[in-house]
C-alpha cells in the first residue's frame, strides 16, 4: 500500500510518500510547497492545494495521514495553520482519498519513542527507518513521519 503523509503549513506544507509492504516501510519520494508570504491568501491556498493534487496524481496513494490541528498561543497563527490545512485535506477529498489524523505528540511517540521529540530527533529517526531517503527538508521528514506513524498506528486497509 502507498501512504501519503502531509505536514501542513500555510508557509511550508511538507509531504512525505512511503510503500507499505507488512511491517516493511520504504520510501517512496518527499518534498515541501513553500509559499510566498507576500503572496495573497487566496494564491497562497491555492497552491498548496494544487501542489498537494499534483503529488497525489503522481503517486496515487491508497490513503492519506495528516497531523492535526494544535492551538498556538497567536490565534492568527493557529486559524492560518487551518486554511492551510482545509486545503490539504481538500485536495485529498476531491481525489477520494480517506484521511487519518494523528497529533504531534502521537507521531512523535510512534516514531522516535517520545511525545516531546523535537525536529532534529523527527530527522534523524527518518535516516534510521528509511535509509537512503534523501529528505528535503524539516517540513518533509515530519511529513514522513506522519505516514510511518499511520502505517503502524491505523487499522489495514
């Protein structure tokens, strides 16, 4: 099975794509779709939601996997993060694909064992579960391991 993980973010969304073969995970491809911060809100969505499309078409995944929402303090910061994320999923939805959410602290705690992980500790676990993968970026490794987290922590399908 193909799996689809997304780390959205209105200023970098990151997207990771793994095989799933048993308990067997390899990588398939990753990136990131940054966003001018310039740019109109509207452009800005707009692109994550075409880039997010572009990957599912060229992957054609079996599902998807997204973190949820958490609240920052700045509550801008926190309804930003929510369009960002409207646009993912809805990318996801007008491709029918069905999405597990998972909290941070969740995939953090699946992946590297604790909850308080921070970014550099997400990346190096990547290294180790998918050797060779060339990450391209903080945004795309906790892409990644959002998707190692679905594969172990989300019923088969």
């Amino acid at each position: 099975m193909i799996l689809l993980g997304l780390d959205p973010s209105l200023s970098c969304t990151g997207w990771g794509v793994i095989r799933v073969e048993g308990s067997r995970l390899s990588h398939i491809a990753n990136g990131q779709i940054k966003t001018d911060a310039k740019a109109p809100m509207a452009e800005r969505l707009a692109l994550l939601h075409g880039g997010i499309a572009e990957v599912i078409a060229s992957h054609s995944p079996a599902r998807a996997a997204c973190e949820e929402v958490f609240v920052n303090e700045n509550p801008k910061s926190t309804l930003k993060l929510a369009q960002a994320r409207g646009c993912v999923l809805a990318a996801c939805g007008a491709a029918g694909l069905a999405v597990n959410e998972h909290a941070a602290r969740l995939v953090k705690k699946a992946v590297v064992g604790t909850g308080a992980a921070d970014k550099r500790q997400v990346a190096a676990m990547i290294k180790v579960l998918l050797p060779g993968a060339k990450v391209a970026g903080s945004d795309a490794a906790d892409a990644l391991a959002v998707a190692i987290a679905d594969a172990h922590l989300a019923p088969r399908s």
